[in-house]
C-alpha cells in the first residue's frame, strides 16, 4: 500500500520520512502493475477504489490526492479460475480488462526464440563487454524444444548463463545450463544415458528401413541397458543413413547435442564416413 500510494511521516514503524507512492509519480502518464494476480484482497479493493474514482489516500493521511493515470496491468495467473474461487474479485477483473492482450507461453510461439535470444545477445555484450555473435545449430536447436516453464524471463537467464561460459563468439549447447539440458529430453535420461525422442526421426510408412535398423529383443534377456543400447545403435546408424554421414546435420534433424552422438559414436565405434552418400 506505501509503495502504491506513499505515507505520511511516522504513519507506521519505519516511516522516517514521508514517502510519494507509484500512483502519484506517474499521474498524468502511464503505471505497469506486474503479477497483479498475485495482490491480496485488501489491496484489490483499494486498486479498484483507485481506478474507479481515480483518488486515493497515502497511508497515515486524511487527504485525498486526485491522479489521472493509465493502468498497464499484467500476470501469469488463470484470473478468470480466480474469480469463479473467489480469491480475485469480479469488478476489478472487468475494470482491468479493457483492452485484453494475450500472449501465449513461449513454447507456443517457437518462432519468437530466435529474435528474443538476439535481442539479448544484444544486451548482455555490452553488459559483459563480450563479442559473442551468434548461437550454433546445436543449441538453438536445444533451445527450441525445451518447454520454457519460465517464459521470457527464464530464457533471458539461460542465455546469460551462457554468456558467462563462452570465451569465443558462438554459444554452443555445452554453454546451455545442465538443468535444462536433462529437462529437453534431449541429452540424458534418468540414467545418464542417451534418451531419444520418438518425433526425432519419420520414416514414410511405404519406406523400406534397411535390417540393422530394426531392435529385436531376442531371447529373454531383457536387461535394460543391454537392449538400449541396441537401439541407440539402431537409431544413431538410421540417422546417419538419411543425414548421409554429416555429424552436425545428423545432431540437429535427430535433436541430439553434438557433443553427445560423438561421444556415442566414439563408444559404439561407428564411422560416420561409412554413411557419406548412402541412400
């Protein structure tokens, strides 16, 4: 409530001074209201107050203060479920919501990651005095699956982590925070093994898959680690076949980290050059 509209000297323990709040400062212009979901009810209704009969009173005072203000209001919360609980009120909601923009998660807009990680590119070189110029195939394309439970935010946070690890101009996937990593389901799985996803590669259903790609579970030896591993050698050989060879392409259309099919490549001693321009 003080940091909204101010108080008055000694209006509570701690008041030192009198303070002018955010509504006062920016009569006459424009006020942003970040998560407002998350205001008790107490300070929706003296919100309310404020933009229905545009006045309000700082706290410890008697005098009213007249503010014209334009509200920018935003939040993550489902506000309509709010409602209907009970724990945000009806009237506010509908005087708040004049102009509704709705911005979808960003996983939902892929194609936004891109321009936003330039952006911030961009703002962290000269925070860091760095001159990092772009990110590589690998990494953008970890950052393109990866499901951003934190939005903008937690991809600005990511790509400043990485900026902390390059020394060179490129943020490669090995720059990218561990935990986001293991959250694509694109480096490991919960045994610290290769995980693929079952979207990585499509094969037409008319297409005739050569031998060795097929897993077969012989016998009753269903030891986990054993039968997977016959499937990263399936798959890696399948991906290889219809990348013609090439590492870096192989990595990206298969959504694996560079750093890991080499690492699988180097433990199953497969050669990719046995792939170059084998249909």
């Amino acid at each position: 409530e003080s940091e909204f509209f101010g108080h008055e000297k000694g209006a509570f323990t701690g008041a030192e001074e009198r303070k002018i709040g955010k509504f006062q400062f920016a009569n006459g212009g424009t006020l942003f209201l970040d998560e407002v979901g998350d205001l008790s009810t107490l300070m929706q209704v003296k919100l309310l107050r404020v933009l229905q009969e545009k006045v309000f009173t700082p706290v410890g005072s008697n005098q009213e203060i007249e503010v014209d203000v334009r509200i920018v209001a935003a939040t993550n919360r489902p506000l309509e479920e709010m409602m209907k609980e009970g724990s945000f009120r009806s009237d506010l909601y509908y005087r708040l919501n004049v102009m509704p923009i709705f911005l979808p998660e960003l996983k939902n807009r892929v194609e936004d990651i891109g321009h936003l990680v330039e952006l911030f590119i961009k703002k962290f070189n000269l925070e860091h005095k760095k001159s990092i110029e772009k990110v590589s195939p690998d990494a953008q394309g970890i950052l393109k699956s990866y499901p951003w439970p934190g939005n903008i935010r937690e991809l600005e946070n990511v790509i400043e982590h990485a900026f902390i690890w390059s020394e060179g101009t490129t943020i490669e996937s090995g720059h990218l925070p561990v935990g986001l990593l293991r959250s694509s389901s694109q480096e490991t799985d919960l045994d610290g093994n290769l995980q693929i996803q079952d979207s990585a590669i499509h094969i037409q259903e008319d297409q005739q898959v050569p031998k060795e790609t097929h897993v077969v579970i012989q016998g009753e030896d269903l030891e986990f680690s054993k039968q997977k591993e016959q499937f990263e050698i399936a798959f890696i050989r399948k991906a290889l076949r219809l990348n013609k060879g090439k590492v870096n392409q192989t990595a990206l259309q298969a959504q694996i980290p560079k750093k890991t099919l080499l690492r699988k490549l180097q433990k199953y001693e497969i050669n990719p050059r046995d792939y170059f321009d084998n249909p």
